[in-house]
C-alpha cells in the first residue's frame, strides 16, 4: 500500500490513491487536476522515503471533485460585567480532492545519489573482508 504525507494550506495530510480529502479552497473547476508538489514522506510497502533529494521529484496528482464549504462555527466574544458580547459566523472554503496517483520520480541526480550510497557500501564490506582475510596471527613465543 502506498501512501504520502502531503502539505497543503499549512496543514498535513496522508494520503493513498483513491482518497477523498477536504482540504482549503484551491483553484479549480470540477475535473480539473491539482499536483501537490509538497511531499513530506511517502510510503511503499515496508520502505518509507523521508530522505529530501527523493522526496523533490516526488508529486501527488488529484482530481477537484467540488468547491464546497465547512459547516458554520459561531464566534463568541464576551467580556463580564462589562455588556460587551460579540456574536459572529465563520464558514471555511474547501476543495474536495480525490488522490488519483502517488508518484516517486527517480531523476538522474538521484539515481546517481543512490548508486554512490550502493558503491561506498559496497566499498566498505570488501575492506573489511580482505581486512579480516589478510590478518595473520603472530607466532607464539615459548
């Protein structure tokens, strides 16, 4: 199961292909596309991608499924012993999203981070091997 952890509107979202989300108004007609650049973790079966050279070609497409608002909250001020009551009502803006697609753009820059993190390690292990194969042991005075 795949899953990203996006930003949108100062808020956090995770999200999988096929999820509605509410999130605050974007522009967009109904049917239009929305990319969502901002990418904080993705998710891929048992591997989880929070590294930043990865996560920059990584994007996460929806679809605007309708501009709709939250319900009202009311606003209440109000300051004792002195008659001072405000009363007001708030209705956000939101866009309704489906996620349509979850996408780990390998670029050439990070293909090649990767196969330089494969090469040193791999750098490592033969040191130690032929370390550990050219020790020998000093004779034993009796």
């Amino acid at each position: 199961m795949n899953y990203a952890v996006i930003k949108s509107g100062g808020k956090q979202y995770k999200v999988s292909t096929g999820d509605v989300i509410l999130i605050e108004k974007m522009l967009g007609e109904k049917g239009s596309k929305i990319t969502f650049d901002e990418v904080i973790m993705m998710g891929e079966g048992k591997t989880i991608h929070i590294e930043e050279p990865a996560l920059k070609t990584a994007s996460v497409t929806g679809e605007v499924i309708e501009q709709t608002r939250a319900p009202k909250i009311i606003v209440f001020k109000k300051k004792r012993r002195h008659n001072y009551r405000r009363k007001q009502g708030h209705k956000q803006d939101l866009t309704a999203v489906r996620i349509k697609s979850i996408d780990l753009k390998k670029s050439a820059s990070t293909k090649e981070i990767d196969n330089k993190k494969i090469a040193q390690k791999n750098k490592k292990e033969s040191k130690q091997t032929t370390k550990s194969a050219t020790k020998k042991t000093a004779p034993k005075k009796e």
